[in-house]
C-alpha cells in the first residue's frame, strides 16, 4: 500500500492510499501553478455540453490475428436522488461486433483518487499503447501509439472510465455538493457501480459475463463495485482482477506505532529490487525473503531494541536483502522506510528511485537536500505522454470534439478525498461477495518491485482468507516490474496468459 499517497496509480496510478504516490506532495509543490479547486468546478459547470456518443471502426493485432473492433467514447449522466443531472461520466469503450451473449465485457478503472483510466488502456490491456513507466521513458517521447500485443479485447469487450474529474469527466454542481456526492470512498463506489449497470443496459449486455478489473485505488473500489453491483443493484459478477491494488488502509503505517506490518510489507519489495539488480529475481528466491518477512525478521521487530542479539541479527538480514549501508540499516534499527530507501539506495549516482518501481530512476535535482524536493520521477514521466495519446486518439482519431482538459491525473481531486477512517472494507466485501457466488473468480496482480502497493500485504491478506471450500479460491500473481508492471512487455504478456486462464481461454 502506498506510503505517500497514492495515486496510481495511477497509476497509477494508491496513496498511501492509491495509485500514485506522494500527491500530496506533488500538489504542494505545484500549488502555484494550478488553479484552484473552486475555479475548476466553476470551469466545468460552464462549459458547453460534452459531444455525442462517437463510434469509429478500428483494427489491431493481437494474439497473433487481426481484431476488428468499435472504439466509442461515450458519457454517462450520473442523477441525484431526484432526478437532477449533477455529473457527466465519460467512458471508451473497445467492443467487438458479433453479439454473442457469451463474449464478457470487462469494466477497468484506475486509481489515485484522481486517476482517469488511461494508464489500464493505453498501457496494459486495450488495443492500442503508448510505450510509458520503464527506464529510458522520457516525457518528451513522441505518443505514438501502436498495437498491443497483450491486449485483452481478443477474449473481453473492454470499457475504461474515468471517475468524476479525471480524464474528460466532470461535475455538474459546486464545489461543496462535488465533495459530497464524488470524493469520499463510499459516494464513489455506489455512483460508480450504477455508472456500470447504465452501461449494460445502454449497450443491451445485461445477459454477458461481466468483470471488473482496478488498479492501485481502483483495486480498492474493484471488489467494493462487485459487491455493491451484486447485492444492491442485481448484476451479478463473473470475476474481479485487482492490479497492484490498494486493499486494507488499515495496514498503513499509521495504523499503530506497535504494528510491525508495514516493515514487513515493505521489506520483500526492497529486496526484489536488489535481486533484480544482481540478476537473481526468481519465485525462488523470494519464497525464501517472505519465510524471513513474516518469520525470523517479524519476531526480531517484536523483541525489540532491548534484545541486542535481535538488532544484530536485522541489521545484518535487511543490509544483505536491501543493499543500503549497514551503518544506516542500524540507524534505522532495521526498519527501512521506503523514502530513505529509494534515495539511498541510489545515492551514489545522484538519481532517485521511483516508489512504484525502484529500479525507474531519474537524475535527483536537488541531490543535496536532506529531504526529497521533487516529485516521483516515473509518475512525472509518463502524464504526457499518456495525456497527448489519449488526446489525440479521442479529438483527432474518433473525432469527439471538445476543448475541455483532460485530467490523466487531478492532484485536485486526490487533495479533496475524503478518505474516512482506515478500514479494511475492500478486503470485507470481497469476502461476502465470494461466499455469495461460488463461481466468480478473483485474481490479484502486482509487480515484484512496487513499493507503493507491495504485493506482500495482498499475500497476507489472501493467506487469511477462508478457502470457500476450493483451493486458491483468490489467485495471487506477482511478475517482475512495479507498479505498472504491465509496460514490460514479457510481464504484459505474462498477466494476458493468466487472465485469458482466468477468462476460461
């Protein structure tokens, strides 16, 4: 889970609650350079109606054959309780003409809060990409996008959507009425579910399988959205795939000072990125990692800086796993918080680390500074490219004309969540949304290095899941890469394959 906050995620991408990290800072940092929150909304209210629905046709090769697609962008009007218009929801959607009730249709968002679903689309799982999130990026890259050979829409209808101020999505009401009804995690889930129960009935595909997939904070509102759908809606849903996902805030490193669970969920994804440095990231050897994680180093965290044996015994553990400098591993008493950790562990070459993937780097521009003074360099990276090839794409490629800003990722919305007190509620509705239907299938993804949705909590938490009588009732997947893993392209083609298993081929 995110230290700083997540975005996500983006995406991206989860904050120390959603995809992407360290918003907060970002926003703080960017403060003079962004209107207000009030001047936005203010904005939207204004601005002329958003275009029709527009469908084109396109083509893309993926798993070996040509696909023939309909890529539509479309919106969606989300109603208050009497009726009034008081949002406007815009989604693409990827369909493949046919009409048979069996095909699925897989409804994807992403994170933040504050991330609009271009990352899942254009990065991982629609029919087009934009090359965004390993070393070497760079912003000024040209967006060009190109088929995706991972892509999805071979087995899954696709609808991205973007939440209420991201991408071109907006609110209809003033600022105090926005918060309320948009920017607090449970207004969230419930408009959002009824965004995708209008979409089935829109389109007709109320009889389809149906999905639901998040990243980061998305992963977060995945299993929250299946169950609201299930038990308050009446759509049932086939499955839930979680990408990095956001699962139990309670776990935080705010949570308690007595908690040893956030050393413990960090630890591993320090120590992928070492191995993978020295060429030696295998599932291997990273069982071994989580036996010490959850074994010896939990129960030298308990005992104590009293029991010297103990602090010795870390010290020496977590400099091997970590690759830091034992004298600061001992300062730090073998509790490495991941700031420290990706400043220090790249110190040497005056680069910094990126939270959602330790081993993407960027020179540090103020790598004398005690403390980091810049925001994180992959999330930095890739808003433009991700901006201008959704852009383009929308305006130029499918001709849905508007001015209005895209927003890949708001720093306002995120600034404006109300997150409510940490709970487990993610991991609380997955649970009865699996005891009610012993069919839906659940898959949860991460990236080896992601220190910003480690994928060691989501393993402690699958391991404290009943079984409902079938084994890896909630499959865990974990590939190299970090947060958006999905931009390498052997770990894209990697979550594909297990998807379409997942999928039933």
């Amino acid at each position: 889970m995110p230290k700083t906050l997540h975005l996500t995620a983006l995406l991206l991408l989860a904050s120390s609650a959603a995809i992407a990290p360290s918003l907060a800072a970002a926003q703080k940092a960017e403060k003079t350079e962004t209107k207000t929150t009030t001047e936005t909304k203010d904005d939207d209210s204004k601005r002329p109606p958003l275009p029709a629905d527009k469908t084109i046709s396109q083509s893309a090769r993926i798993g070996g054959r040509v696909i023939n697609y309909r890529a539509t962008i479309g919106k969606i009007a989300v109603r208050d309780d009497k009726g009034k218009e008081i949002g406007q929801v815009v989604y693409t959607a990827y369909t493949v003409p046919g009409g048979d009730v069996r095909r699925p249709v897989t409804f994807a968002f992403n994170g933040g809060p504050g991330a609009a679903s271009v990352y899942l689309n254009l990065g991982a799982v629609g029919p087009k990409r934009v090359q965004f999130g390993t070393q070497g990026d760079a912003p000024s890259d040209s967006p060009v996008t190109t088929d995706n050979a991972n892509s999805w829409l071979d087995f899954t209808d696709l609808v991205f959507i973007d939440p209420i101020g991201t991408g071109f999505s907006r609110s209809l009401v003033d600022e105090a009425e926005t918060k309320k009804d948009f920017y607090a995690n449970d207004p969230d889930i419930k408009y959002l579910s009824k965004v995708v129960y209008d979409w089935l009935v829109k389109e007709g595909r109320l009889r389809s399988p149906k999905y639901v997939m998040g990243e980061s904070y998305g992963g977060y509102r995945a299993p929250r959205i299946a169950y609201e759908l299930q038990s308050q809606i009446g759509v049932g849903v086939n499955g839930i795939v979680m990408v990095s996902p956001y699962l139990d805030p309670a776990s935080g490193d705010d949570a308690t000072a007595l908690s040893p669970l956030p050393w413990m969920i960090d630890l591993p994804s320090m120590a992928a990125a070492q191995l993978e440095r020295q060429g030696k990231l295998t599932p291997e050897a990273m069982a071994g990692v989580e036996a010490y994680a959850r074994g010896d180093y939990l129960r030298d965290l308990m005992r104590g800086r009293s029991d010297t044996q103990a602090v010795d015994r870390m010290v020496t553990r977590v400099t091997e796993l970590t690759g830091l400098d034992p004298a600061l591993v001992r300062k730090l008493g073998g509790r490495i918080d991941t700031r420290t950790y990706l400043r220090e562990i790249h110190r040497n070459d005056s680069t910094i680390g990126s939270i959602y993937d330790s081993n993407v780097t960027a020179f540090d521009p103020f790598p004398w500074s005690s403390q980091q003074r810049s925001n994180d360099p992959l999330l930095d990276s890739l808003i433009a490219p991700t901006t201008s090839a959704m852009v383009d794409f929308v305006t130029r490629e499918v001709g849905w004309k508007t001015d209005a800003r895209f927003h890949a990722l708001s720093y306002e919305v995120n600034s404006a969540w109300d997150r409510g007190k940490p709970e487990d509620t993610p991991v609380t509705d997955l649970r009865k949304a699996i005891a009610n239907d012993p069919k839906m299938k659940v898959m949860i993804v991460h990236g080896w290095d992601d220190l910003s949705c480690p994928y060691f909590a989501s393993r402690l938490i699958v391991d404290q899941m009943p079984s409902y009588g079938v084994a890896q009732r909630v499959r865990l997947n974990v590939y190299p890469g970090g947060h958006m893993f999905y931009s390498r392209s052997d770990s894209g083609a990697a979550f594909r394959r297990d998807a379409m298993a997942m999928y039933g081929g």
